[in-house]
C-alpha cells in the first residue's frame, strides 16, 4: 500500500513538473519589444497560450515551440484602419495585408461595405481567413438601399428612417462605426443634416464616424468643417480618412489642416487621421467625369446628348484648371476589365494607344470611352512629399494602406495594399529618421486599437490577443512599384494571428487563425440607449 501512495504522489509529482514546463504553446525568447505604447524597447521573452499572450518578461520555462527572436523587434500586429478587404472571403489568406504585418483590417470604408454585417461575419467564420477583420456600415451603401439608387435629392422621412434601421441592425451584429465616401455615388448627394442623423445612431453603440471627406483639396477647409459639425452634432469620435492635399495647387497648406484639426480637438472633439505613405493615390477613372453627370445612372444619355456632352467636357476642363494642371497625365489605368492591354499606361498614353493623339480632347474622350465601356481603377499622382511627411509626423495620424486583398499579377494596382507599412519602416523610420520606431508601431497598433476601440489588440501585454509581428529593423523593406506593384513586403520572420504564425521567414504559412472582430468584443452600449 506504501509502495503504491509513493508511485501515486511521483507520478502527480511528474505530471505537475510536466504540465508547468507547457505552461506556454509558444514562446518567443530574447527579441527587442517595443509593445505599442510609444515607450522605449526593452528586451524581454513572450509566453504565448491558447491565442493570446500569457506572460512577459523572463521566461525559464519550455514550450511546444520556441522562436528565437535574437536581434530582432517584436511588436503587435498592425492594425489597418481604412481597407476596401471586403473580398477577403474569395481570398481569405489575405496575403498582401499578412505580409507586410498586418493582422487586423477594418473594412466598410468610404461610404461602401457590406449591409447585412451579421451575415457576412458568420461566412467569414465558416470561411476561415488569416487576419482578423472589424467593419464600419457605408453610408453609401444604405442610402442606395433606402433610396433605390444615386439619386440628387434628400431622402424621404420613410428613406430616413429605413436608413437609420439598416445603421443600427449592422451595429448591433458589431460594426465599428459609420462611414462616408463623399466624393462618390450616392453619398456626394448627401446633405450634412442627413449624416448627422445616421451618426448619431452609431454614436449611441460607441462608433466612430469615419470618412472620405468632399474634398481633399481646393475645398479641404470647408470639407473638415463638415466633419467637425458632424462630430459635435452627433456626440461621434470622427477620423478623416487617407489625409491629404491633392492637386498642386492646393500644396503646402498642411500647416493649416493640423492646426485645422488642433482647434477641433482643443474644442472637445475627438478627431484623429488616417494616411498612405505614398504620392498618389488611388480610385476609380470615374471621378474624372464630374458626378452630376453620373447622378442616377444616366451617363450614357448624358453622353448621347450633344449639348449635355459639350457641358461634361468644358466642366472636366475646369477641374482639370482648377487642379493646376494641363493634362491627364497624373491619372494611370490599374485595371480596365473592357480592355486589359491599357493597364499601366497614363491617360495620355492610352489617348495616343486608342486615338493617335494627345491632345486634351483626345485624352477627355478616352476617358469617356472608358466609362461608358464599365470603367477602370485608376492611379492618381498628386501628393507632394513635404506635405506627406508633415502630416505623417503628426502624433494622431495612423498608417492605412486603402487597400483591396490582392489577387497577385493582376492588374497594375496601387503599391500600397503590398508595402504601406513596410515602407513607413524602411523609408520614413530607418532610411529618414523621420520618427523613432517606437512611435511608428504605436501609430500601427495602438493608436489604432484605441481610435475604433478594438478591444485586448494592438499591445504587447498579458490577456491581449498574441497578434504579433517579429522583423529586422535594418531589413525591412516594400518591394512594390508604381510600375511593377505586384512584390510582397520582406524582413519578417514571423506574423502571428491569435497566437498561430500566418507568416514565417517572408513566406505564408496557408493557416487561418483569423476572427471577426465586432463592436461587442470592443464596447457595450449603456443601458436603456
């Protein structure tokens, strides 16, 4: 009996010495941890358990795997507020976002996203995707529900109401917040007081109103006013969208948008930006043809019609004035599904391809031909560096790629959606010393995580996600070109979602630990509102 408690008591002994030594499924020793806050690295190890992180600091004890991250930072994953990854369910190993360290995308951007969330979320689960995705509710997507199309005229009461409804049912299956596209079809038709009236419901479940103002240049000033109106009209956080000065006439006047946004702030509100670290920017060849012209559909007869076809011209010519330029020249093809064999060449090239000449009638009627023929994305060059790096240095302004899931070789897309946050390390933070590292991860995680209050990311702490990204400060590079785009980011060693690497050595792993984010998980509406 003796002799079988003492064998009983070593093999509990044995059992416990070995369940303590597991404690972990993964560990991460010796890396340079700069944990989101902005405060100094410091050199510690991770214990990593059941997806999230379980301990930090000095770690003795073994683990089913153990990553030796000598040499290199181990930060949070990044975290990417202002994506158009809505077909992540077609490409659910979203490979261009893992690669470059991203591990959280927030989708719905621009006034466009999915409109039954509830339903998109649970395909998303049954899917399995690598990253973790949230998603704002597009204003632009249910006003064309409630109103039947893009339409020049305020909604009805009952329009109103079926709007208000379709914002409150999507943050209840866990949007983050609304969002706005006011330079397209059919939010640009939208009055201020109608925005106010759906952001005021995601106010009341603690979203954020997030969006792509009227105008980016000439207008910028009266643009972030009407943000401002709706934030404090609202009681709504607002983030003005991939902040910028588009044209060269409106260069050199990000001085006065940050003081702009100061004053807002110093007022009360709570206004943070989002940015791109790239010169041009990206959206549909559509936006060349002034809206009121596309308004409803009717562009074909507009296009018909002699007179209305005279007047679309001479408006773009006065856009194109406007701008401070002579030609189309900034504007590139990224992808024309009527004729793939333009991609890659600018409007004038396409002109000289399609018509023989470059003349600006030439270049205005290739344009028109593309739109009337379904349309293509574009490429825009018209940002000057300075401003971009001004507005980068400011301490609110977080890292976005305004990015698609890439579909690898296809088409000649924006570089960005490969390399955006690998570009902000090698060029601004390594190459230009323009901010300390430390600070560039917290505007990746952090700030991020905070602004669209995703709850237990973007920190390096115990009982946050083990969302993390381990890279060589001096090898981190974007390989993507406005000409040759299609290279992924490198220097990571590993990207890890929920505890599991998606990346390892700049190669995807194909596992998809990734969740759908809802505002539930981030922040509980009080009682009774």
């Amino acid at each position: 009996m003796i002799r079988i408690r003492r064998w009983l008591l070593a093999a509990l002994v044995l059992a416990g010495t070995s369940a303590h030594a597991q404690h972990f499924d993964v560990i991460i020793r010796g890396g340079r941890i700069a944990d989101g806050t902005g405060n100094p690295a410091y050199f510690a190890d991770i214990g990593i358990k059941d997806g999230r992180i379980a301990g930090v600091g000095t770690i003795t004890k073994a683990a089913a795997e153990v990553i030796d991250a000598s040499g290199l930072i181990v930060a949070p994953g990044f975290i990417d507020v202002h994506t158009h990854a809505e077909d992540i369910d077609e490409l659910p190993l979203a490979e261009n976002f893992a690669r470059m360290g991203v591990t959280t995308v927030i989708m719905g951007n621009c006034g466009s996203s999915t409109l039954n969330v509830g339903d998109y979320f649970r395909r998303l689960e049954a899917t399995n995707i690598s990253i973790n995705v949230a998603t704002l509710i597009g204003h632009g997507t249910v006003r064309g529900k409630a109103m039947g199309g893009s339409f020049m005229r305020p909604p009805t009461a009952a329009e109103l109401d079926e709007m208000r409804s379709m914002v409150e049912q999507a943050m209840r299956d866990g949007a983050v917040g609304l969002s706005t596209g006011l330079i397209y079809l059919p939010g640009t038709f939208a009055k201020t007081e109608e925005i106010i009236e759906l952001a005021r419901v995601a106010s009341k479940y603690g979203g954020i109103y997030a969006s792509h103002m009227r105008s980016e240049s000439s207008e910028i000033f009266d643009a972030l006013d009407e943000v401002f109106r709706i934030a404090r009209e609202a009681k709504i956080r607002a983030e003005i969208s991939h902040v910028k000065l588009s044209g060269k006439s409106n260069w050199g006047q990000t001085q006065r948008v940050i003081e702009a946004i100061e004053r807002a702030r110093a007022d009360g509100l709570d206004i943070t930006q989002d940015q791109y670290v790239y010169t041009a920017s990206s959206t549909g060849i559509s936006q060349l043809v002034p809206e009121k012209y596309r308004e409803g559909g009717k562009f074909t007869n507009h296009l018909a019609d002699p007179v209305m076809k005279a007047e679309m011209i001479s408006a773009m010519k006065q856009t194109l004035k406007k701008g401070g330029r002579e030609d189309y020249s900034y504007a590139v093809i990224a992808s024309c599904p009527h004729d793939p064999s333009l991609n890659g060449l600018n409007i004038v090239q396409a002109a000289q391809k399609k018509r023989g000449a470059v003349a600006l009638d030439d270049q205005i009627e290739t344009i028109l031909a593309i739109q009337a023929n379904g349309g293509a994305s574009g490429v825009f060059h018209g940002i000057a560096e300075e401003d971009l790096q001004q507005f980068l240095q400011h301490p609110n302004t977080t890292f976005a790629a305004d990015s698609g899931v890439r579909k690898f070789k296809e088409g000649v897309p924006h570089p960005r959606g490969y390399g955006n946050n690998a570009r902000l390390l090698a060029r601004y933070v390594r190459e230009l010393q323009l901010l300390r590292l430390e600070d560039a991860v917290r505007r990746m995680t952090s700030l991020p995580a905070t602004t669209f209050r995703l709850k237990d990311r973007g920190t390096i702490r115990e009982g946050a996600w083990a969302d993390l990204v381990i890279f060589d400060p001096a090898k981190v590079r974007d390989h993507a070109a406005f000409n040759d785009p299609h290279h992924y980011a490198s220097g990571f060693s590993r990207v890890m979602v929920n505890g599991i690497a998606v990346v390892a050595n700049d190669v995807h792993t194909g596992a998809r630990p990734g969740k759908t984010v809802r505002r539930t998980e981030a922040f509980q509406p009080p009682p009774g509102k």
